[in-house]
C-alpha cells in the first residue's frame, strides 16, 4: 500500500512538478515542469534553466577555488562577537533550523523522487532556438528612442511547405505591433505567442500580460475601479546587496524608494494576498516589519522558506553558514478589505501554518521558483480577481508582469519548440 502511495505521488509530480514531502511542511518544485504546464506549442529549456546547477567541470572547478579561498579567509579570521543585529538574525535562524532540517530529512527519504531529479542532467536537452542579439532592456528603456521602439506578436503561426521541398516558411495569420514601453502588452489569447523586438524573439505565455517601465511609471497600474483591483500580488524587488553589486546582474536600489509602492492602490477593494521576497539581512527584515508593510497597508500573517538543493538532494550550502545560508525568505501578508459576503468571506483559505518549506533547485541568477499555483490557494477567491507580480523577470500565464525587465526570462533561447 505505501509502495502504491508513493507511485502515485510521483506520478503526481511528474505531471504537476510539486511532490508533497511526507511528515513535513514542504514541498519539493520542479519549476521546469511547472513552467511547462501553462505552454501549448514551447518547452521551457531544462539546459536553460538549469545552466547554474549542471553547469560544465570547469565551473565546478571554480566553485571548488572559490570554496578553498572561503575556507582559507575563515582560518585567518579570528572569531568576531556578534552584534546585536547578527544576534538577532541568529535567533532567527534558529527558530526555522528545526522546520528546515526536517523538510530536508524528507527530501533524502524520498529516494524515487530523487532519482527522478538526479536524471534531470542526463536528460538536459540544447535549445533548439538560436539566440538574438544580445541587448539590455534596461539599457534600451533609458535612451531618448524607447518611446518608439515597438515589440511584434505573431499569432497563430502556419508552417507552408515549399514547392521545391525546401525547408517549410512560416507565415502568420495576424500580428499586432505595440510599443514596448509604458504600455500594457497583452497575449489575450489561450496560446503561447512569439513576440519580436529589434533582432531578438520572446515567447508570452497564454493570457499573460506585461508593463514594461521604471518605478515612476508604476501608478499606471493603479485601476480605475478598485474592484478591478489585485488579489494576489507577488514582490520582488531589487534589494541592495553586495552579491548583486559585484556581479553587476541587475540594479538595485535603496530601501527608502520602495516605500512609495502604491499597494494597497491596487489591490481589489475586497482585499489581497502580498506575498515579499526579502534576504536575510536582519537590517532588511526589520525594515519590511516596521516601516514597509505598515506604509503599503499590509499584515503580516506568515514566512515561507525557499530551501535551496542540488541535484542529489544536498544543500546547496552548508545550513548553518552565516553569511551564505541556503534559503531565501517570501514574507505573507494581507490587505483587508471590504468583504461582506460570509459566503465570499468563507471561501478564502487561512493561513494556518507558518514556515512552509519550498524546496528546489535553483535556477538563474535571482530567479525565484514558480510559485503561483501555491499561493493561488491562500488568496482571496474573488469573482473578478487578478494576479500581479512587481519588478518580475519573466512572465506567468494569467498574470501581469511588471518591472523594467519583464522579458528577461522570456527570451526564445531559454525554449524548445514542441
């Protein structure tokens, strides 16, 4: 009967990408298979994806130096006291060690998954899409043009085969042309669309839209009428770090500026599920609980906990490593509203546990695991709801993506064609 039990779950898993870990508060994320579930006619690339985790020996050689000079930098320091924030972000972690060593525990037991997972880079298949020219769609929104510039849908392509058996053309039986930035891109369709703009091609997402701007164009999403507002809304913001700095991924800024996030502006009048990812910096956690959610409205209710692994189920780093630790935080709150219908009320899903375990392995530099399907069942279930994630850097299907680089992920060299 377990035997039975198990097989299921994974048949489970391998057609939905989340494993329920057995007595634990986790779940194990393939965000591939995730991905994929929401595409029609293109794949996700697991070499894509995946590029960091699977990466070549001369990479893991690279890791093993960087490794040694950590271990060498250890030895020539002499123990320094904590001060009272490191103190504090100790204390932090503590208090979550036990719920992360025990989702971790379960992962390790979970041999047939594991062995799924570990083939993961024996069944790494190239993209079959060739690369556009390379370009910053930061850059690019910056230059005194970036009003004209205009990104190309084609929908619902057909492939005409040639007379002279030459290779198929592929013509197109609409394209719309839209300006790329400050302006709402949509994909309205059931459909995975291919998008072109100057010399690269994006793959949309069926029923996904993005808004394409800097922070000062960010009030455009507020809705003329509140209850076609948010009722889930998923933040990721370029917090200051010294990792992001050196390695010049993307920009950052200052705490300060994301007080003036119009939130509550535009969540549903019938209230909204926030759902923050923050570091571990104790500096920054304070900042979120005593001035950032209090300015957007917001009540915290719960943490999740991003743990990351490798192929083999290991961590990526050991657990109790100060400055490097192997999870990431995503902070939940609530926006009230003005429910008052019981039956609409009763309808929406308590958070009744706290330090909720998603574990997976990572992909892209900052690139967060899907976690859409997850949060959908905590939001509140409104008639006329809508979800929305703010600095996104790649699109969800039924979503709106927001941020000066939406289409980071989206590049066609990050699919395979069906």
């Amino acid at each position: 009967m377990e035997d039975s039990k198990t097989s299921d779950k994974l048949s489970e898993f391998l057609e939905s990408g989340v494993y329920r870990l057995e007595d634990s508060n986790a779940v194990f994320i393939d965000p591939v298979r995730v991905l994929n579930r929401s595409y029609t006619r293109f794949r996700v690339s697991p070499s894509a994806y995946y590029s960091r985790s699977f990466d070549s020996k001369h990479a893991g050689q690279e890791a093993r130096v960087s490794s040694n000079f950590r271990k060498r930098k250890r030895k020539e320091k002499k123990p320094q006291p904590l001060n009272d924030r490191e103190r504090a972000a100790d204390q932090r972690h503590q208090e979550v060690r036990p719920f992360l060593l025990k989702a971790h525990e379960s992962l390790v037991r979970a041999t047939e998954l594991l062995e799924v997972v570990s083939n993961l880079k024996g069944n790494l298949c190239p993209s079959t899409s060739s690369p556009g020219a390379e370009q910053s769609l930061v850059e690019l929104g910056r230059v005194w043009q970036a009003p004209l510039y205009e990104i190309t849908l084609n929908f619902h392509p057909n492939d005409n085969a040639r007379e002279d058996g030459g290779a198929p053309t592929i013509q197109y039986d609409e394209q719309r042309a839209f300006p790329v930035f400050n302006n709402l891109v949509v994909n309205e369709t059931s459909e995975d669309v291919e998008a072109e703009l100057l010399n690269s091609r994006y793959i949309l997402p069926p029923e996904s839209s993005f808004y394409m701007s800097d922070l000062g164009q960010i009030h455009n999403l507020i809705p003329a009428e509140s209850d076609c507002g948010f009722n889930l809304i998923v933040i990721d913001p370029p917090w200051e770090n010294g990792s992001a700095r050196q390695k010049q991924r993307y920009s950052t800024l200052p705490n300060r500026y994301f007080l003036s996030l119009p939130v509550k502006q535009i969540c549903h009048t019938d209230g909204a599920l926030v759902a923050l990812w923050v570091t571990n910096r104790e500096k920054l956690r304070g900042f979120v609980e005593k001035e950032l959610f209090p300015a957007w409205g917001v009540k915290y209710v719960a943490t999740f906990f991003w743990l990351k692994v490798k192929a083999d189920g290991s961590l990526i780093s050991d657990l109790d490593l100060f400055h490097h630790r192997p999870y990431e935080c995503l902070l939940l709150g609530l926006v009230h509203g003005k429910v008052t219908d019981s039956k609409q009320l009763s309808s929406t899903k308590p958070i009744l546990l706290d330090n909720q375990i998603m574990l997976s392995i990572p992909g892209g530099y900052s690139r967060k695991p899907p976690i859409a399907g997850l949060l959908h069942e905590y939001a509140p279930r409104l008639q006329r709801g809508r979800c929305i994630e703010l600095f996104a850097r790649e699109m969800t299907a039924g979503w709106i993506s927001w941020g000066n680089e939406p289409l980071h992920f989206q590049e066609s060299i990050n699919f395979m064609k069906t």
